[in-house]
C-alpha cells in the first residue's frame, strides 16, 4: 500500500496558494479516480482510498501534518519507502521538480512536523515555487496565490508529477529522479 500525501492547509481561502501546491496535486490525481472516503477522526486529514492508494491531506493545517501522517502510517502499518510526499519548496525556482528521500526541512514546517513524527525516510516530490524578493516576507509569499500565468503552467507540472507518482510505485528512485526531475 502507498500514502501518497499531499502538503497544505485547509479552506477555500487557501486553495490556489504556493504552499498549497501539494493539496492541488492530490486533488487533480484522484478527480477521476473511483475512491472512497475514509472518515476518522483519528487521522486528522480528508483522506481517500483507491485500491491500494491511499491519498492524505491532512486537516491539521501545515504545521502540525506530521500528525495525521503518523496516525494513517501506524494504522495501515505503511512503510516509509511508500510514502510519498509532495510539498511546495522556495529553494527551487517555479517549475522545477525534485525528488529525494530524507534531507533537512529547509525551514518548512510542515517537513519538519513530519520528519517529528515519522522521521526524514519518506519520499519527498520537491515542486518549487520560487522565493520573495525580501526574505522577510516569506509568510505572505508561500501564502499568496499563484498568478494566472503560473496557474496555467502549474497544470502540466501537476501532470507530470502525477506520472512520476505512478512511477514511484513501481520504479527505483534513482530512476525516477534521472526520468521526471523537471530544472
């Protein structure tokens, strides 16, 4: 079984957000996808079952994520190496795709309430989204909307990513990060 987990944080007004990208990722994989629902107060997370995927966006806002990943991994008794996380990254420029296992958080919070609870062995789909040009406004910044013209690029970089999810399952990392890094 693979958790496949999307990075975000809940409500309308943070939909279309840098640090929301992850979220937009899981829900343009599972639109047409039959799932169900898994409701449990317990993970902490709006949380779909298709076959055997799991697909996790945990309702704990981004700080606290760790959380509900770490309920769903000791509940379905999922290893690390099939869990796959994907996650907004201010040290990549907009469009580039990276893929990793382990490694520092880099001051996401959301990486380091995972790397709290699970540790850093997980797979992590790095999609950057650039940086402000002040660094003290990174908190506006990674929550600002993506721009139109973004947007519109952002729906074939989700695409890609969703092929590279699906690659994962079966794939070596190795191999996936030399076939779907995107610089």
């Amino acid at each position: 079984m693979h958790l496949i987990v999307g990075l975000g944080n809940i409500g309308e007004k943070y939909q279309l957000t840098r640090h929301n990208v992850g979220f937009m990722v899981i829900d343009e994989m599972t639109k047409n996808l039959a799932t169900s629902n898994i409701n449990n107060s317990n993970f902490q997370s709006t949380l779909l079952k298709s076959g055997y995927n799991l697909f996790s966006k945990p309702t704990t806002f981004m700080n606290n994520s760790g959380l509900a990943v770490h309920a769903i991994k000791e509940y379905y008794k999922i290893d690390l190496e099939n869990i796959i996380v994907i996650h907004d990254d201010l040290d990549l420029p907009f469009g580039t795709v990276k893929f990793k296992i382990g490694g520092g958080h880099g001051g996401h919070n959301g990486l380091r309430s995972l790397d709290a609870h699970i540790t850093k062995e997980y797979i992590r789909i790095r999609v950057g989204i650039g940086k402000p040009q002040d660094k003290a406004d990174v908190a506006n910044y990674v929550l600002s909307n993506f721009s139109k013209e973004e947007l519109n690029k952002l729906a074939d970089i989700i695409n890609h990513i969703i092929e590279a999810i699906e690659a994962l399952k079966t794939e070596d990392i190795d191999l996936v990060k030399s076939k779907y890094t995107l610089k």
